[in-house]
C-alpha cells in the first residue's frame, strides 16, 4: 500500500526525522506538499462557508486550519485519480513498535472496510469490529477521537468526502468525525499504531480564546444540540449496518 507523508514544503527536519524512521522499515514512501495556508489559495477554499463558521462558533478557522484542510482533500482527489487505497500519514508521528506488522496486513482491511484511522489524539470508546490479531483490533468509535495524523484511505471513501465537502465550515478532523454527513463509518485500528511527537510544535499554531457574545454561544449549544441528535440517530443506523449493538 503507497504511503503519503503531508508536509510543507519548508519543513525540512520533520521530514528528515519521519523519513529516517520510514527508511529503516524499508517502506515505500513519498512527501505530499501541503498546502500553507498562509500564503496560498486552494480551489477548497471557495467552498469554505466562513459566515456559517462565525455565526455558530464566534470566530473563523485559522490560516493553519484552512491549509490543513485543503491539503487533506487534495490527498482524497489523490486516492480517487490513482484509484488505489492510501496510508496518510502526518509528519509530526512517532511510530509505535508493532507498526510494521500491521500495516503488512491493511490490504486485507481494505477490501472490506473504506477508510479507518490509525492514530488518534482524544481518549476513545468503541465496539471492535473483528480481530486483526493477537494484539490488535479493527473498531468502530462511537465517540469523536479527531485526528488526521493517521488514516487508511479507500477511492470510495475519498470520494464522498469529496462529495460532502461542498460547503464546510470546520477543521478537516471534525469533519472527517461526522458520519452522518458524508456516510464514511469511523473505523480505526486499536491500539493505535502512531503517537502524536511531542517534541515537534504544531504548525497549525495555538488559538487565543476570543470573546464568544451570549446570542453566540446560545446559537453554538443549540446547533450543538442538534447535531448530537443527528450523530445519536445515524449511531442506531450504522450499528445495524455492521451488525454490532449499541
């Protein structure tokens, strides 16, 4: 399976250190040129909906965001124009030990199973799906875990985030987290097979909290609410769909 590691262009000691740890596991591998948020504009980006955005957070997505979003769905265009499942990898990961034996048996996953994670940042629960083996199991999360530093990705799912993603307002994690938008089951691998390098500051940078007005966080709570009914009557569905009970 073709792994991709996104990364800027400029970031040239995180892709010294995840390519010497790719190397030494003798893995196929290449660089994605991310997209800077900053400084360049991406065809996504017109399809950012910033006044939905504001209207029920209080403030837009950050350059950073904007970027990593952008340079997410150019991988998915990727998978669909290559028409071939791809490992997505961020540069910012450490690989767990037991990395390499897994990742010999994705394919397998893959004929079945459009799209799982394979890193997480966010404590998770789940139902485990079916057994990889004796150490690790293929889940279905039943609660957010966000993260994009890991993920397995199929032309099928690739195109319907694609597809979902023609007026977006969130980070490319939220999005992807949402089922009932894009139809694209949150599987992922447990334990995980990457871990989030502490040593290596986000580039995506730090948020001041701003100031929310009350009208704004009235308005937050209740479209809050309102996708948590959306997400509680898609979970129903989507257990039956895989056969699991919730």
């Amino acid at each position: 399976m073709r792994i991709i590691i996104v990364s800027l262009k400029h970031s040239l000691e995180r892709r010294k250190k995840i390519e010497k740890t790719l190397s030494a596991l003798k893995l196929p591998f290449c660089f994605f040129d991310a997209v800077d948020g900053k400084n360049e504009h991406h065809k996504i980006f017109d399809h950012y909906n910033n006044k939905k955005r504001v209207f029920i957070k209080g403030y837009p997505l950050k350059p950073g965001e904007l970027g990593c979003f952008a340079s997410h769905y150019s991988l998915w265009e990727r998978c669909v124009e290559l028409n071939e499942p791809l490992l997505v990898l961020e540069d910012d990961i450490e690989l767990e030990d037991d990395f390499l034996n897994v990742y010999k048996k994705m394919h397998l996953l893959t004929e079945s199973i459009p799209y799982f994670r394979i890193g997480r940042v966010l404590d998770a629960k789940y139902k485990i799906f079916k057994q990889i083996d004796d150490c690790h199991d293929l889940v279905l999360y039943t609660k957010p875990v966000r993260s994009t530093q890991g993920y397995m990705i199929t032309p099928e799912a690739a195109k319907k985030f694609i597809d979902a993603a023609y007026n977006w307002y969130e980070p490319v994690d939220d999005f992807m987290e949402k089922e009932w938008l894009h139809g694209v089951l949150n599987f992922g691998i447990e334990p995980p097979l990457i871990r989030h390098d502490f040593n290596i500051h986000s580039e995506i940078g730090e948020r001041a909290k701003p100031y929310i007005p009350l009208n704004v966080r009235v308005i937050r709570e209740l479209y809050r609410s309102y996708e948590s009914i959306r997400k509680l009557c898609y979970s129903f569905y989507k257990m039956r769909k895989v056969n699991l009970t919730t």
